[in-house]
C-alpha cells in the first residue's frame, strides 16, 4: 500500500515536473538563437523577427505562446486546465498544442516507472534529473533540430564526476572510456555522410549526447544504444514518410538516442539481452 502511495505521487509529481519541463524547451532555444544571431550579426538582427521579450527569460511567468498573455494558476494545473479549455488559450482563444498535456502525461508516467523501480534513493534521483534532461533535449531537437550544449556537456561532466565519487555504476575509466567512444561512434559515420552526400547527417549535438550517456553508462552497453536508436528512428522513418510530402524532412535523432539511453539507464532487460547477444556473437 505504502509502495502503491509513494508510485502515485511521484506520479503527480511528474506531471508538474513536465508543466515545467514544457516551459523550458519552449524558451531555452529562443533564448539561446536570439543570442547567437546578436552575436554573428547585430547589424542584421535588427531587422529580424525575433521572439517576444516575454519568452527571452526563464524566468517570466508561464504564457499563452500566441497572445503572450500570463496564465493564471488556474491555466497552470497540468493536463487537468489543457482539457477543461478545450486545448484552447482563455483570452485569445487560439489553439494550444497537445505537446504540452502530451509532455506533462509522459514524465508522470516516466516518474511512476522510476518509483517503482527499486532504486537507493541517491541513484533515483540522480535517474530523474537525467531522465528530466533528456526529455527537455528530445523536445528541443524534434523543434528545432539543435541539442544546446546546456544540455548536452552537463549530462557528460556528471557522469565522469558521478563515476569519479563511484556513485554511478560504471568506474571512472569506462566512464571516460564511454564518453570518448560515445562521441566517436557517431562522429566518423556522420564525416562519412557529408563526404558522400555534400549535406549534414548527424549534428554534433547527436554526438555530444550519445557521449554523455556513455559517461554514464559506460563502453559496453553503447552499441545496443545505438542499435536501438537506428531501429526505433527507421521504424519511425516508415511510419511517417509514406506520404511523398514528408519524404525529404529531416528527422532528429535525438529523440531516439535518449529514448535508448533512458532504458539502458533504467537497466531495461531487453536491453541486457541485447547486449549479452552481441557479446556473445563477437
């Protein structure tokens, strides 16, 4: 019963943890490109469209992304205000879309999975901080086709720090093992790709994530990583592109890289029998 409790709210937890994950990778990308075009060109982004003052801080109140007006605390109650308004802002009327209650839902579920899962406590925590930075990371890159470095090089130093004070499960030398093959996997496919196609394949954002799960996870278990990736993305490649419009859309990775990382993270047993096929087939 106790169990049953603790699941639940961190279930209820979660979902005001994704209000708030919406609402960062909804506002870091806008922040981050409005200050890479200041820098490259000042001149030039005087005349650019850029984003309401009120989205370039973290720290403003929650708004409706189209009239900019503020939510009341009663807009802010998860999922629960997106289906009483109808997916619709209260003052503009104009529709919100269903990422948010979509995002907010999936975090609690992702929580409850988490809660149940047995972990020590430290090791919980430190799942559910990963677990909200990948999911912040997959939203930025399926909008915008970027993976901030704000995201990416912190997921890399806590996990050499992590396997330095051995609170992770990897030690510090197949932490640094896994960081730099994590890095080097996608890098040479992704030179490869350019050589032959003249276009980019892979970002080195994708290469920067892949290493930081492997500074976490260590060298091992980083080729199902990627298996599972490749599979899950071409999977959703034939899925989607079947219509001759979505043919040439660029399809962010990234996603998929933290959707393989978080299982591995979570020790998921397919994942280990993968990884033992593989070892055994080599």
């Amino acid at each position: 019963m106790e169990n049953a409790f603790f699941v639940v709210w961190f279930g209820l937890f979660g979902l005001f943890i994704g209000s708030l994950i919406t609402h960062l990778a909804y506002r870091l990308p806008l922040i981050l490109i409005s200050r890479w075009q200041l820098a490259c060109c000042p001149s030039i982004v005087q005349s650019l469209d850029k984003p309401h003052p009120f989205y370039l801080s973290l720290f403003s109140p929650s708004g409706c992304p189209h009239c900019h007006q503020p939510l009341t605390l009663a807009s802010l109650i998860p999922v629960l205000s997106w289906l009483y308004q109808q997916g619709r802002c209260r003052d503009c009327h104009r529709t919100i879309g269903c990422t948010y209650p979509f995002t907010e839902l999936t975090v609690a579920l992702l929580f409850m999975v988490l809660a149940s899962s047995n972990q020590n406590l430290l090791w919980l925590i430190i799942l559910l901080m990963i677990t909200c930075l990948l999911i912040t990371a997959a939203l930025i890159d399926i909008a915008h086709q970027l993976l901030p470095d704000v995201l990416t090089l912190p997921l890399i130093c806590s996990g050499l720090i992590a396997a330095s004070l051995e609170v992770s499960p990897v030690t510090l030398s197949t932490s640094l093992a896994g960081t730099l093959f994590g890095y080097g996997l996608l890098w040479l496919p992704a030179i490869v790709f350019k050589g032959i196609r003249k276009i980019e394949g892979l970002g080195r954002g994708d290469m920067k994530l892949l290493a930081g799960l492997g500074a976490w996870l260590g060298l091992d278990i980083l080729p199902i990583v990627i298996l599972v990736a490749s599979v899950s993305a071409l999977l959703f490649i034939l899925i989607t592109q079947r219509n001759k419009k979505n043919k040439n859309k660029r399809i962010a990775f990234g996603p998929f890289l933290a959707f393989a990382g978080w299982l591995a993270l979570l020790k998921d047993p397919f994942m280990i029998d993968l990884s033992i096929l593989l070892q055994a087939l080599l």
